[in-house]
C-alpha cells in the first residue's frame, strides 16, 4: 500500500494534467460510469464537520473513500480549511491501493473542476478574472483559468483586506499579471467576465446587480443547504449548471434558498456540467448569459486523482 503526501501530490499532478482528468470525473459522474452516495457529513461543533466522501469508478476499477474535517474558520488561525486523507481501493480483490492526503487533493481538484468548466461556459474573449476570497482557493483558481483562458486582468476581494493585500502581491509575482485590490465583492466583480466565489461566508455576497450580462460564475464555496454566496436574484438571472444533481438539492445553500425564497423553481437546475462537457446539452447559448456553476466538489474528483496520483508514484 502506498502511503502518499502532500508534497508527492504535488510532484507527481501538475494544474493542466489535472483539468484534463476532472473533465473525464466530470462526464462519468453524469453520464452512469461512476457510483457516488450523497456524503454524509458530521456535524461537530460552531461551523465544523466530518465529511466522508465514497465513490466507485467502474472503468478504472477504483473505489475510494475521502475522510475530511472542514473547518471553515480555520483562516483565523492560519490552518487549512480541508485536512484528512483518501482511501484508495483496488476493485479486483477489494485491497487497499493507497492512502493520499485530502489536503492537496481537495485543493488542486477544486480550482481545476472550475476551470474544466469555465472552458466550456466562459466566453471565448473572457478575460477579466474576479477572485472573492483570497485564501488556497483563491490561489489555486487564478493558477487554473489562467489555464483555460488568456487574462489580462485579476481583481481580488477578501473579507480581511490584508488578505487581499498579500494575495495580490504573491499572486502578481508568481503569475506576472495585474492584481488589483478591491474594497468590495462587487467592485472586484463589476467588469468582471469570469468570478470564482471561493468563501466560506454565511450571506451572500454577490447580487444580480454586481455581475455584468455574459460572465461566468464559478460558485465554489459555502457548501451547505444553510449559506450561500450567490443572492437569489442573480442565481434567477443565470443559467444554472450543477457537478452532480443529487448532492445539488441536499447540499447547495446558493440554490436552496433562493428556490425556498421562490426566486426559481427546480426547473431552474439546466443540468449537470459533465454533460456540458460531453456536448450532450448547451451550456451557454447567447455571448449575454449569465452562466452559473454550482460546485460542491464530488468524491469521484478526489477518485480520480487520488488514483492517478498513485499509478504515477507506483
Ligand atoms: N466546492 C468545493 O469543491 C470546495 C472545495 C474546497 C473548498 N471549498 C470551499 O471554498 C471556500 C474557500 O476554501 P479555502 O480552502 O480557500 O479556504 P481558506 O480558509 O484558505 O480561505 C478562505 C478565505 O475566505 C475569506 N473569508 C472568510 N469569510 C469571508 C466572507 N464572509 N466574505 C469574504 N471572504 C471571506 C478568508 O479571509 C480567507 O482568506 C470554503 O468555503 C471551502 O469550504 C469548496
């Protein structure tokens, strides 16, 4: 059994690699190639849980099973949001195959689900990045639309200024673009044509009125049916893609409670981005749509990586 670490995480899955194979987790998810049950997730004190997170591959003959603590305030004490390690099973006899850090896993998988589908939804000229939060995803989401698409701008929001401050700094050094610091989320997000929202905040902090007519939205964090990002009216005024439906109506605050405040209805859900990705629906269908992705993160993301990890290590 191999027991792998952050840092063999990192040698062995580079940012590109890494989109290419969350396009393939993204499709099997929605097109019956992969099993998934809706994870169950401990509560644990204030905002803290334990999440298990299982998923079988049938085509890589994988199964595997990530154990995590989410700590969502973490940043206050300079911890990562997301600790804990993957299970990795061969599915011949049902042995373990390896032990990999959830840390790293969760952090690279994140940034490229978003950028898999930014590819597919964003514009073709998008070019103007938006990042609302400036913590590991913040950092891991520029590293990955920059992948997908040519950016000439960066503006970043943080509920910290300093926060912002750092990250720009850091950012504009390891990726020679411009980073502006901005004094709001809807400053950051105004000419905005890609914004990730990458926070563990409790009310929103976009509203229709932030985003301009052809953006795309990654809506990455707040992943609980209580909290959300994105206000009811911009969640109405987009189209709505999901990772995967059946985690979407337990789990997705951003879409919970704008269908509980009967902003939209369950049709407003336009299906899942791996068929998307498939070409097996439109995603978006005019250059002034807004269009949406609701990302909760998936096992079978951590799956496929975890095990990629793994053969390229062996
Ligand atoms: N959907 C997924 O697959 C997935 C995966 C990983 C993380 N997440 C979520 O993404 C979010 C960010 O994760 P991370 O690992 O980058 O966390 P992090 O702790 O590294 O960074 C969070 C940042 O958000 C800022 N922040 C906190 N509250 C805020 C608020 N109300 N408004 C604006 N900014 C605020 C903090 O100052 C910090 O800089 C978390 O909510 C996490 O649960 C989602």
């Amino acid at each position: 059994m191999q027991i792998i670490t952050a840092a063999q995480v990192a040698q062995a899955l580079d940012m590109q690699r890494c989109i290419d194979l969350m396009k393939k987790a993204l499709i099997a998810l929605s097109n019956g190639d992969a099993r998934q049950i809706v994870r169950p997730v401990l509560p644990l004190y204030d905002r803290n849980v334990l999440g298990m997170m299982p998923a079988y591959y049938s085509s890589g003959k994988v199964a595997g099973v990530k154990i995590l603590s989410v700590f969502p305030e973490n940043y206050q004490k300079h911890a990562p949001s997301h600790q804990g390690q993957m299970l990795v099973f061969e599915t011949e006899t049902g042995s373990v195959k390896a032990i990999v850090d959830a840390e790293s896993l969760t952090g690279i998988r994140t940034a490229a689900v978003s950028a898999a589908v930014t590819e597919v939804m964003a514009r073709p000229n998008a070019s103007r990045l938006a990042i609302l939060g400036a913590g590991l995803q913040g950092r891991q989401h520029l590293e990955a639309i920059r992948l997908v698409r040519q950016l000439s701008e960066v503006t970043v929001w943080d509920i910290r200024p300093e926060a912002a401050t750092r990250y720009a700094e850091e950012m504009m050094m390891r990726t020679g673009l411009p980073v502006r610091v901005c004094a709001s989320a809807a400053e950051a997000a105004r000419e905005a044509d890609i914004i990730c929202t990458l926070t563990p905040a409790e009310e929103p902090i976009l509203c229709a009125a932030d985003v301009k007519p052809g953006a795309h939205i990654n809506a990455v964090g707040a992943c609980t049916p209580v909290t959300r990002e994105l206000a009811s009216d911009l969640v109405a005024a987009g189209r709505l893609f999901v990772d995967w439906k059946p985690a979407t109506v337990i789990e997705a605050g951003d879409y919970l409670l704008a269908l509980q405040d009967g902003a939209i209805t369950e049709a407003h859900i336009l299906g899942e981005a791996g068929k998307v990705l498939a070409g097996a629906i439109p995603g978006r269908v005019s250059e002034s749509d807004i269009t949406i992705f609701e990302a909760l993160g998936q096992a079978l993301q951590d799956l496929i990586v975890a095990n990629y990890v793994a053969d390229t290590l062996k």
